[in-house]
C-alpha cells in the first residue's frame, strides 16, 4: 500500500444516523493528520452481507458494527478473538487481504470509563448490580468478571434473555438472576459495591428507570451507560443520594480506541475537548 492511499473505515448498523462514532474518530484522524475516511452507512439487515462484501471490494481497511448486526456479523468473519466469541458479539472488524477478523472493545470501554471516572475504585470490594440483559449487558459482565467482581446480580425485564445470557457466561457460576422487582429490595442493593444500568430505561425518549436506591450504601459508585442525557434521573437520584456516579460518555468514547489503533496504529486519547465536542 503506498502512502498516499487513503485509508477507508465504517461504522455499519441500522439505523446509524443518530451516532457519534463518525464526529469522535473524525477528531481523532484530524488531530493526527492522516489520510483517512470514517463514515456511517446504513445497512438493513437484509443488505448486511453484501454491504459487507461492499466494504472488502472497495478497499476498506475495517469497519465498527452497531445495532442490530452486532451477533450476525460474527458468521462473517474468518476469525474472532477470544474476548468477542466470550462476549457473543463484534462490534470491531479489521479487513486484511479481504479477511475479517473480529473483536469486541466494549468490555475495554467500559472498565477503562470506570477506571479514569474513579481511579481508586475497587472491583473486587463487593458485588455489582447489572441493570439488563442485551449486548452491551454481556460486555460489561465480562469486563466484571475479568476484575474480579466476587458476585454479578443480575436483573431484567425478560427472564429469559437472562437466561440465554448466563447460559454463555464465561463464569455463570459468579452470576445470581433476580428478578426486575427485585432491583430495589434491601437484600440485593444494602451490600452492593457498584450499580450499573445498561438498558436504554432513561435515555432521551424512552420510558423512565424506575428504582428506588434508599438501600444502597453510600460507597456504592453508579454507572449508567446511557449517555443522552449525560445526567439520567438514575445518576441524579444517585448524586442526591450521595453517591458517586460515572456517566456513559466515557465508555462510547473509550471503546472507540482500540479500533482506531488497529486500523491506524496509533492509540488516540480521550481529551476534555472531544467530550464536549460529542456533548454539545
């Protein structure tokens, strides 16, 4: 490949329009001065084979996947990292000799997200609470049990997509499934360590999370990874509460890193200026 080449990635989903990823990796091909293309394309799930094939013909270098491929994608590929097959889904793709090879950087974002928020937070002081059972579930389960949470909760509006996800655990054995009316009892929340939503309860337009935190201990940090608004009725009623909260801005900006380092080679930085820029 000559230097002048300019390289071409994606992002894939449907729909994509509503997405920061083209703004945050268009910052960062900006603020290093590359040759480089990342757009949004809309593809139905129908068009998502061919769309893929698209992408191989004209040279892309690789792509990002978002809803609804992030599962079907993986039957594509010719090769999937531990992590992703783990996680059950690939939201990264590297196009190399027009093959597709797989991973999953949610699980990076979202610890790293806590670790920059609360530098001095402990995973494995006590359990953690999970809020939803979907993909971007999955991923932070996986980045828990990697940190040595001792006990995951589990909780969600279906059983059985609770079920279906503790099945594919790594460590199932570390998962305890309660039921959705029990997010607010003493018994599940008075010991808790961490509290983390990642449905789409509280996200601008969508119906409310309901929850009552009154037995939740101070030091229990709250995360909610909806980031539209940035301040959910959750981290507010956590704030009130008195408890320390980290937002979801963090987790959409640092999952975008490792991507971008695989397809340019250089491990970009998250910058209060990029924040904003995503914020505004």
């Amino acid at each position: 490949m000559t230097t002048n080449m300019t390289t071409k990635t994606a992002l894939i989903g449907h729909p994509v329009s509503h997405s920061k990823s083209p703004l945050i990796h268009g910052h960062w091909i900006a603020k290093h001065g590359l040759n480089a293309t990342y757009e949004a394309i809309d593809l139905p799930c129908e068009d998502l084979e061919e769309g893929v094939q698209t992408l191989i013909r004209e040279g892309y270098k690789g792509f990002n996947i978002t809803v609804p491929h992030k599962v079907d994608i993986m039957s594509l590929c010719d090769q999937i990292d531990d992590l992703a097959r783990i996680v059950g889904a690939v939201n990264t793709v590297t196009i190399e000799n027009g093959k597709l090879s797989g991973t999953n950087t949610d699980v990076y974002g979202f610890t790293q997200n806590i670790r920059e928020t609360a530098p001095d937070f402990d995973f494995t002081k006590g359990p953690a609470l999970v809020l939803g059972a979907g993909g971007a579930a999955r991923a932070i389960i996986q980045g828990l049990i990697a940190q040595g949470v001792p006990e995951i909760r589990l909780s969600n509006r279906t059983k059985e997509k609770a079920l279906e996800l503790l099945e594919n655990a790594s460590t199932p054995e570390k998962i305890k499934l309660l039921n959705w009316d029990a997010r607010s009892e003493k018994s599940t929340q008075q010991d808790l360590n961490l509290l983390v939503n990642t449905t789409s309860l509280g996200m601008t337009g969508k119906t409310p999370l309901e929850i009552d935190l009154t037995h939740l201990p101070p030091a229990a940090h709250v995360n909610d990874i909806v980031y539209a608004p940035l301040m959910t009725d959750l981290l507010t009623k956590a704030k009130a509460n008195g408890n320390p909260i980290i937002t979801g801005i963090g987790m959409l900006l640092h999952q975008a890193r490792p991507g971008f380092k695989l397809w340019h080679g250089i491990m970009p930085e998250v910058t209060e200026d990029l924040r904003e820029k995503v914020l505004s």
